[in-house]
C-alpha cells in the first residue's frame, strides 16, 4: 500500500519524525526544540534534560503540534517552577495543535505572556485552576475532554470559539477582564459560570449546550448581548448582575432568572423557555419577546444566516411560558406573545402598568358541563389567572388545574387586587374588550372573599345570575325574555279584565233641564278555566303590555287591579334587564 503522510503544512520546522506502522508511516508534526531536530516528545534523553535544564521561571514554552505525555509535562512545568514561592510562572507559551495524553495540570501557574492553545487536543482532565492569564489566553477550536477553569484569572482577552467541550466544564469565579468568546463552541455537559465576573463583552453567538448553562451569581458589567445561543435543558442567572443594557436570545427549555439584578435596560428574545422571575430587580424597561423562528448565525463565518441547530429542541413547542413575577415591580414589563396559563402573578407590584402584547395566553376555565343543582351549566368563557385556577381546585370545584408542590393557594382577598390592577392596565392601554375578563375575575373573587360583608356577597351573587357583573349579554337577555314571557302569561291569566270596559252615561230630565253623568264600568276580574282564558285576543293584548313595559311606557290599557301591580313591576325590571344587556355588549365592541 500506497505510504501515507500527513496532508497537514504546519508554519513552523516540524520534527520530522517519522512513525511506522503495517501500512502507513506519518510524520510527527510537533515543532522542533532549538537547536535539535526534534520536537520534545521525541529528543533523547540527553538532549532533553539540557533543553529544560535552560529553563527558568518565567521561559517561553512553543511546543507546538507536539504529543505531550502527562509525566512530560510536569516535567516541563517544574523546569519554570519559581523554587521560592513554587508557582508555575510562563512567559510566552504556545502549544496549537499540541496533543496532551493525559491529564493536564496548570493550576496556579502565572502566564505572563500570551498563551495559545489553538487546536489542541487534551486528551485527560485540563486543569486551569487559579491560573492566571496576564495576556490573551487563546483555545480557538481546541478540543476539551474535561476542563477546569474554576477561579482562573482571564486579564486580557479570553478566546474560546468553536471549542469542543466533550464533558463538564467549570469556569466558576472566574474574571474576565477583556473580551470573553465562545462563539461557536459545543458543550456536551454542563458549562458552569457560577460566580463569574465579565467585566469586557461576551460572545456566545452560535454556542451549543447540551445540558444546562449556569451563571448564578454571576456579574456582567459591559456585555451587550448573549446569544444567539442553544442549551438544551436550561439556563441559570439566578442572582447575576447585569449594569449594562444587554440582549439575550436563548432557545432552551428552562431560564431561571430568580434575584437577578437588571440594572440597565433589557430584552429576552427566547424560544421554548420556561422564564422565572421570581423577585427579579427591574430598574428599568424590561421585554420577554418569543421568537417566531430559530436563531441564525451571525458571527460572520461561512455559516452566516443559517439557522442554529437546536437539538433535541427541535420539534417540541416553542411557545415560551412564564412561570412567575412574584416579587416583580412590573413597572417596565412588556411580555409579548407569552404564555401565562401557569403564571404566578401574586406577590408583583404594579401590576397596573404590566403590559401585555401580541398573542398572550391565560388559563380558561375547565370545558364541559357542571352541575349546578339539577340543571347542567357550563363555566363562563374568559381568561383565568393560575392562582385563580388553583384555588378552584383547592375548594373541589371540578376540574381546574391544581397547585404545583410547594406552591401557597392564594385566596380571592389578594386574587381580587390582583384583577383589579390587571384590568386598570389594559384599561388604561384602551383595551376595554380584554379588560372585561379581569373585570369578571376580580368580581367572582369578591363574591367568593368571605372577609367581605354578607350583604355585599348576596348583591354580588344576584349581579352574577342575572348579568354575569354587566359582561354577559346572553344571560341578561335571556333572563329579560324569561320575565317577558311570565308577564305576558300573567296578564293573559289573570291581567286583562274579562270584557273590555265601556264608557256609560246616565242622565235626568227634569222640565227643560237635562244632567248628564258619564263613565266607564270597572276591569271585571276574568274567571273559569284558565284554558278559555287563554286566546290570541287575551295575548295579543298582554303582549302589547309587555313590549311598552320593555321601554318605560304605560300600555294604555284597562288591567285588572293584578295586571296593573304587575305592570309596574315589569316596568321597573324588564328595562334593567335590557340595559344590562347592552352594557354587556358595549364593554365587549367598546374602544
């Protein structure tokens, strides 16, 4: 067979030696070591011990394309190893392309100069524990098989983009000074930040995550945007600190931004999340947008405008959801076009200048049919709020959803303010049709409020049957025909007399002189069966009673002394019916 060499021109002198296997033989390509032909891994053993026997605290190390073995290296290391203080101190050090075959260790080591690992390959645990990069630290597409990074020291600029972490990683406490970048990069595991402090931008755009993302405690002084992103599970920035508006675009399952401190303007654009904001600080305008469609790149690589691979994402719904504002000061809050149906809003402050945009999502009521009594009813149609739901639930009211474990019932005493507010802002944005379901839901929570007086919840229970609180019109209007009918067969009953009175004049003459008396005989009360007193004559009669009462007007007829009471009622009940009606139809078309 054919002999085989690497196809691979690196600008440095390689070592040139060459291994042989069956049927191939390849060319190392580590950098030769000044002034020997060979690169570290292969120089004798005399030639080597002269080569770190030159070394000293503070040498420059390029070892570039080289196979480094885990007893070579700790060689190497204590050949710079500073003998009072026993730290590891580099000047310049370059090792791309370089292969570490076992484990790597430069915790606590002090890099004065630049320090590239471009390329590499670290076949072990890599740690960098406490290691200080006074200059730029570069792992441009250098792959990790475990890393650690925790309480590193990053005073310059910290190049990570499209490195492969194949398992965890942890950069907890760690400072970066200058730019951070990880665009690009594929993280198999967890990528931990817990405690990190950004002090220069940050780029993430196009990172990949296959578990979660964690950046609790974490402060970002000037980072103005993070992402586009993928992490497959969830991201944590719980506790972090952002002082500079930033954007962030996510596409995750779960964001936890529980304490976090906004101190700047704000926009989260996500995909899929699940947001948390439980006692979020929100100085300023804050936006949870869901994006439409996936992410694309834009680091201005070949893969410019494609869209981010999303992973296991793919597929599942993208809607994002809201978990909680509790604690929140919604003051500045714009959420356009989520998913509240699982939102805890309890606990928020002004929630009256909450705003909700685009296609926004609430809980309904549960469908299907109830009883109430004997008679199968069905639950109003409108928009709920979760805590609404689990109290329901809570009180055995059929199938609302329940409270999750270890989340508080909230009782229709604080529910109702919260309707309250929630109906003032959209009342305020001059949305009178969406601002009558939290009308609805902050009338039904003073109804069931057992602090209120009994009084009050008795004219709220009758407000509810007749109208639904002014929002229902086909229960007013069905109550209006209900009592319409009833008037019209009371009257055909026992209203309209049982002849039509007729007008009577009687008089005397005495000599030339003539006196007149005129008048009409009285209503005679109808008798006999009640079937012979219903007929098209007796109804139509009633019927033109009920039409005027309908309006306000008599109905100019003679009534027996039954019809008249009953004309006065409906004269007072039936139009109240017919304008609750129209309120209800107002509050649903008002601008």
């Amino acid at each position: 067979m054919t002999p085989l060499l690497s196809d691979v021109t690196p600008s440095w002198p390689c070592c040139g030696h060459v291994s042989l296997s069956a049927d191939t033989r390849e060319r190392c390509l580590g950098r030769r070591v000044d002034p020997y032909r060979r690169c570290l891994a292969h120089l004798g053993d005399d030639h080597r011990a002269a080569y770190l026997a030159q070394l000293g605290p503070g040498s420059d190390l390029d070892h570039r394309g080289t196979f480094i073995t885990e007893s070579l290296l700790a060689l190497l290391l204590d050949a710079v190893r500073d003998p009072d203080t026993q730290q590891v101190v580099l000047g310049t050090v370059r090792f791309d392309g370089a292969r570490f075959l076992g484990d790597v260790d430069f915790c606590g080591a002090y890099i004065k100069g630049e320090a590239s690992f471009e390329q590499a390959t670290f076949l072990g645990t890599a740690r960098f524990v406490a290691t200080t990069f006074a200059e730029d630290a570069r792992f441009e597409r250098t792959l990790f098989r475990g890393a650690q990074f925790r309480e590193a020291a990053f005073d310059s600029n910290a190049w990570f983009g499209q490195a492969q972490f194949t398992d965890d990683v942890r950069f907890d406490r760690v400072r970066f000074s200058g730019h951070a970048r990880f665009g690009l990069a594929a993280f198999s595991g967890n990528a931990a930040f817990d405690g990190a402090h950004f002090i220069g931008s940050v780029g993430l755009q196009g990172a990949h995550v296959r578990g979660c993302a964690w950046f609790d405690g974490a402060t970002f002084e000037c980072a103005s945007r993070l992402g586009p992103l993928v992490c497959e599970e969830a991201v944590d920035l719980s506790r972090v600190i952002f002082t500079a508006p930033v954007v962030i675009e996510a596409a995750t399952m779960r964001i936890w931004c529980t304490q976090t401190e906004w101190a700047a303007k704000a926009t989260l654009r996500l995909r899929y999340a699940t947001v948390d904001l439980t006692d979020a600080v929100l100085a300023h305008p804050f936006s949870i947008i869901a994006q439409t469609g996936p992410f694309t790149d834009r680091t201005g690589t070949e893969r410019t405008q494609e869209a981010l691979e999303e992973g296991v994402l793919a597929g599942s719904d993208a809607r994002v959801h809201v978990a909680s504002l509790g604690g929140v000061d919604a003051a500045h809050v714009v959420l356009h076009n989520v998913d509240l149906t699982r939102c805890l809003l309890s606990g928020a402050v002004h929630l009256d200048q909450l705003r909700l945009e685009g296609g926004y999502l609430l809980a309904p009521p549960p469908a299907g049919v109830r009883r109430r009594g004997l008679l199968p009813v069905r639950w109003t149609k409108r928009r709920t709020l979760a805590e609404e739901q689990h109290w329901r639930a809570a009180q055995g009211q059929g199938a609302w959803m329940a409270a999750p474990t270890g989340v508080k019932v909230v009782e229709p005493t604080e529910l109702a303010s919260v309707y309250r507010q929630l109906r003032k802002s959209f009342e305020d944005g001059k949305n009178e049709p969406d601002a009558a379901d939290f009308y609805y839901g902050e009338m039904e929570m003073r109804r069931h409020d057992r602090n209120r007086p009994r009084a009050e919840r008795t004219l709220l229970s009758l407000y509810w049957a007749l109208s639904g609180y002014g929002m229902r019109a086909s229960r007013a209007l069905g109550w209006l025909l209900g009592a319409m009918a009833a008037t019209a067969l009371v009257m055909t009953l026992w209203g309209i007399p049982k002849v039509v009175a007729k007008s009577e004049s009687t008089g005397r003459l005495t000599g030339q002189s003539i006196s007149m008396t005129s008048g009409t005989t009285d209503p005679i009360d109808p008798n006999g069966p009640f079937g012979q007193r219903i007929n098209s004559q007796r109804f139509e009669r009633s019927l033109r009673v009920v039409i005027n009462s309908v309006v306000f007007r008599a109905s100019s007829q003679d009534l027996t002394t039954a019809g008249t009471y009953v004309e006065m009622l409906s004269r007072i009940v039936e139009p109240a019916l017919l304008a609750l009606a129209v309120l209800a139809v107002r509050c649903r078309v008002k601008r």
